[in-house]
C-alpha cells in the first residue's frame, strides 16, 4: 500500500470519528439544552424554530426545509408554540392556503430567555475551548455547510 493510500485512509478514519465526535456533542448540547428549557415548556427544537421566525421564516414550508423534517412534526411545533402565545399564525393575502408566522411579544420575551440558557449550555460545553479554537471550529462547520455537493 503506498503513502498515498495511507493518508487517505487515515482521513477517512478522522472524517469518520469527526462525525461520530460531532453527533456526542450535539446529543449532549440538545440533552442539556432541553433539560434548561424545560421550565418554559419548550425544546431545543421549539427554540430553533422561534429563531428562524424572528429571523424572517414566514412558512411553515420554508421552516420545513430550513429544519429538514417532517410537515407532521412542523404542525405540532407550531401548534405548541401557539398555545404557549409565543406565535401567531396570520392567513396569507397572496395564497389562501399560506398561513404567515409571526413571533409575539410573548414569544420575543421567551426567546430572548431562551438565548440565556442556550449560552449557557454552550459556555459550559465549550469551557475549554479557547477562542481561536472555537471561531476555527466555526468557521471549519460554516465552510463544511456551505461547500457541501448539491443533491
């Protein structure tokens, strides 16, 4: 086997353990995350969603493909989050069968609290990551995302 072979196992080996040490990590941060959030009645996933709303996600479609799950599971999450006052679901002018979501003043509120604990949460997992670490890592995942092939 040639040196070439080696080196590409051996980033086939760090490519591999990379995604399993990335999928611990993210099971650990949603864990405790969900653990804070909690009181609020709400998930990680309840969080997620309140984020892309304030950040202009209109659709529960568009929530559907920014998210990667199911029309189902998006109903549901919506529908909690509208019992708990923090959306609102508004009929479309455009499209009778669009129905617009807007953050309340309710939900702001929450998710402003919401973003405490989430720093929290991260402060404590990455307490022992310095800064330049951390914005590589960042900035490694950013580029990860953004230059992955098309399907």
């Amino acid at each position: 086997m040639g040196e070439n072979q080696n080196m590409s196992d051996d980033r086939a080996s760090a490519s591999i353990e990379v995604g399993l040490l990335l999928n611990q990590v993210h099971a650990l941060a949603t864990q405790r995350l969900n653990t804070a959030l909690r009181p609020m009645e709400l998930t990680s996933r309840h969080v997620a969603v309140m984020f892309l709303i304030r950040d202009g996600v209109q659709t529960q479609r568009d929530l559907v493909v920014r998210l990667n799950t199911d029309k189902t599971g998006m109903v549901r999450m919506i529908d909690d989050l509208e019992r708990l006052g923090h959306v609102s679901r508004t009929p479309s002018d455009r499209d009778r069968r669009v129905t617009i979501l807007d953050l309340t003043s309710h939900g702001a509120q929450a998710l402003r609290s919401a973003q405490h604990h989430t720093q929290a949460v991260a402060d404590e997992l990455f307490h022992a990551v310095g800064d330049d670490d951390l914005e590589s890592l960042r900035s490694i995942l950013t580029r990860t995302l953004s230059e992955r092939p098309t399907e």
